[in-house]
C-alpha cells in the first residue's frame, strides 16, 4: 500500500495544476436607490452563446443578452410591475458581458419592498444557476434563482418596528441545501460517476466505503474552493472528471491484473505520454503537468493493481482522489459568486449537505433498481444488464474527457 500512496501522489500532482483558475455562472448585483433598483447583470460570453440559435446569427452577442434580459427579468413592487429602462451594455473584463438595467417602481423601495422575477437562461439551460447581491444593505444578501425556483422576494414590506426581512441562517442554510441538490441531480457527469461506483462495489459494506471515500474528497476541495482558498480552472477539473469516470469505468470492463488490463494502462500511459509533448505545443487545452501525471498514474496504478483483490484494496483511496476533482467541480456554482456575508456556515454546510443528499437519493435508488433486478429477471441477467451500463459510463467517460481536453 505505501507504493500505492506514490501512485495517488501522482494523482494529486496531475489535479493540483488544475486548481489555478475560476469558473462561472450567471450574477447579478442589484443597487436600490429611492424608488429604483439598479441591476448589473454579467454571464460568461461562452453561456451567452446559447443565445445565439434564437436569433441571426449576425446580431451582436450584448445585443442578444440585452434583448433576452428585457424579456426575462421583471421587477414588481406588490402586484405592480415597475417599468425598466432600455438595457444597456457595461465595461466588462475579458471573456464576460455585463448588461446594466434601472427599475423604476410606484414607491420607495426598502420601505415597500420588491421582487424579482427572473426567466433568464432557463429555458435555454434547465441546470442554469443564478445568483444576485443586493449590495445597498448594511449586511449583504444573496438570492440563488433555479429552474424550479424563480422569483424571489428581494425586500419585504417594512414591518412595524421598521427593520425589513432579512435571510437568518436557516433561512440561507434552506436555500443552499436545496442548490446542492438540484447541482448534483442536473450534474450528469457525477451521476454516472456515482453509478460507477454502485457497480464497482461487491455489497453495501463495499458502497459505504466507496461512497465515502468520494464525499471525503469531494468535501476538501468543495469547502477550500468555495472559501477562496484555492481557485479551480474549470476547463481542466471538467476534462478530469470526465477521466476519473472512464477510469473507474474500465475497472468494471477489464479484470484488473489481466493482460487486457495491462496492455490498456499500458496504451493508455503511452497515449499521455504522447499528449504531454503536443501540449508543450499548445495543442491541448490541459498543461503538459497534467498529462504527464496522469500518464504515471495510469501506469503505475495498472503495474500495482495486479488483481481484484487489491483493486478493491485500493478503490477507498482512489475514490477518496477521485473525490478531489469532483469537489471542485461542485464549488464551480460557489467558487466565483462567493459566500453570503456572515452566512459562511449556512450557505457552504447547506450546500454540501445537499449534494449528499442528492448523491444518497441516485445511490438508494441504483440499489433499489438492482435488488429488483435480481428478484425479477436473475442473478445472471443482472450482472450483464451491469455490464451493458458501464459500458456506457465508460463511453460517456471517454467524451466527456475528450471533448473537455481538446475543445
């Protein structure tokens, strides 16, 4: 096992160079002015493209963006609605677009309150996440807006000692649990990842360790992601985590110390090889850090994994590595927009349980279909409907990894 500890070191090396830039969503900050509020909207230019199918494909992209947000983001005080202005584009940095609009509505607005009902996105991309600050309050608020969630009150009616509502900690707590969940269950790569798993393990003991072996890595890199303490390059953790599925995957395929085993990590080591030295050249969105770490993972973890038994030995540490990458792809959703001020706890504990949650509801209910399964159609016919399954976890491994390393 301490050859194996060298093996994961590697594993962790390859990750580490992923875990240098950031990813993002959609936001907004919202400034409230006597009877207005003032939006910033800013989204990735890559997200705004989904904009571009509607529409001709010569119109400018803010163009798209302002028209699109006109439609989609209503502001009312009560009932009322409160007219916007014209949207406009604003300054942004490289890579995003900002759109800024002014919402004028009856009465002032932290005395009667408003909300916001927002459309943006989500019926172009149903796992869309949205999150807006309100930045005028002397302690911040944040709003996270889903496909099943999306109008929020922003600021209630000032009540009779005169303080508006504000989100308590449970209030946050509630808020996040619900974005962890639907982040996991819209989230088809850690999906089939979690399936990969269920299939690998011989019986629940086997699921217990694996499952927790994966939580205790993903936790690591969701909380120092999410804290700011480390900032994941979206490109490389999503090329990784497409990987870390085929990977897993091939275990199901290939009888570990086998000589198919042998000559696929092989082949595998050697094509990482190669890759290393074309993105020395620029032709892999991955770092030639990257690759070489992963071509002495995969052969040195095929040369020590030499039968089942060790296989399983190993598959605690290696989900636990594993677990790593996925983390920083869950705080993708957290990493840019931040924490609620003063709401650390609430927001990062309520996520994370969340996707639990969401993870024990995919697991509880593989090993439902699977004990059916077995009662209805035999232990053998099981095994190769199993079979036929990470077959496709593996298929889907390979393109998410390709198309994510190369695109």
């Amino acid at each position: 096992m301490i050859r194996l500890f060298w093996v994961l070191l590697f594993w962790i090396l390859a990750t580490g160079s992923a875990l240098s830039h950031s990813s993002s969503r959609s936001f907004s900050s919202w400034h409230e002015e006597g009877n207005t509020v003032h939006m910033l909207f800013s989204i990735d230019q890559v997200q705004a493209t989904l904009l571009i199918p509607l529409t001709e494909r010569e119109t400018a992209l803010e163009t798209l963006l302002a028209g699109h947000l006109a439609a989609s983001v209503k502001v009312f005080q009560g009932d009322i609605p409160c007219p916007a202005s014209m949207p406009l584009a604003a300054p942004s940095s490289s890579g995003s677009l900002q759109i800024k609009v002014d919402f004028t509505c009856k009465s002032p607005v932290r005395t009667e309150g408003w909300s916001v009902h927002n459309n943006a996105f989500f019926d172009l991309a149903s796992t869309h996440i949205h999150i807006a600050q309100i930045e005028s309050d002397e302690q911040s608020r944040e709003f996270v807006f889903t496909n099943a969630h999306r109008t929020h009150v922003m600021r209630a009616k000032e009540n009779a000692g005169g303080e508006p509502a504000r989100n308590g900690f449970w209030a946050n707590f509630s808020t996040y649990i619900h974005l962890g969940i639907t982040h996991i269950l819209s989230g088809f790569d850690h999906l089939a990842f979690v399936t990969a798993l269920i299939l690998l393990a011989r019986n629940y003991k086997d699921v217990a360790l694996l499952v927790t072996g994966f939580t205790l890595g993903h936790s690591v890199t969701l909380s120092l992601a999410a804290l700011g303490i480390i900032h994941p390059d979206s490109v490389a953790i999503e090329a990784m985590i497409g990987f870390s599925i085929a990977f897993v995957a091939m275990e199901l395929l290939l009888l570990p110390g086998s000589r198919d085993w042998h000559r696929a990590t092989k082949g595998i080591a050697i094509l990482f090889a190669f890759l290393t030295g074309a993105a020395l050249l620029g032709l892999s969105a991955l770092s030639p850090v990257i690759w070489g770490g992963l071509a002495i993972f995969v052969f040195c973890y095929g040369r020590l994994v030499t039968s089942t038994k060790l296989a399983l030995r190993a598959s605690l540490a290696l989900t636990t590595a594993f677990g790593l990458v996925h983390g920083a792809g869950f705080a993708s959703v957290l990493g840019e927009a931040g924490l609620p001020s003063g709401q650390y706890l609430a927001a990062l504990g309520g996520f994370n349980i969340g996707v639990e949650v969401g993870q024990l509801a995919v697991i509880a209910t593989w090993l439902v279909i699977f004990a059916l399964a077995r009662h209805l159609i035999g232990q053998a016919r099981t095994k190769q409907t199993q079979i036929t399954i990470s077959t496709v976890v593996f298929t889907l491994g390979i393109y998410w990894f390709a198309s994510r390393a190369f695109i």
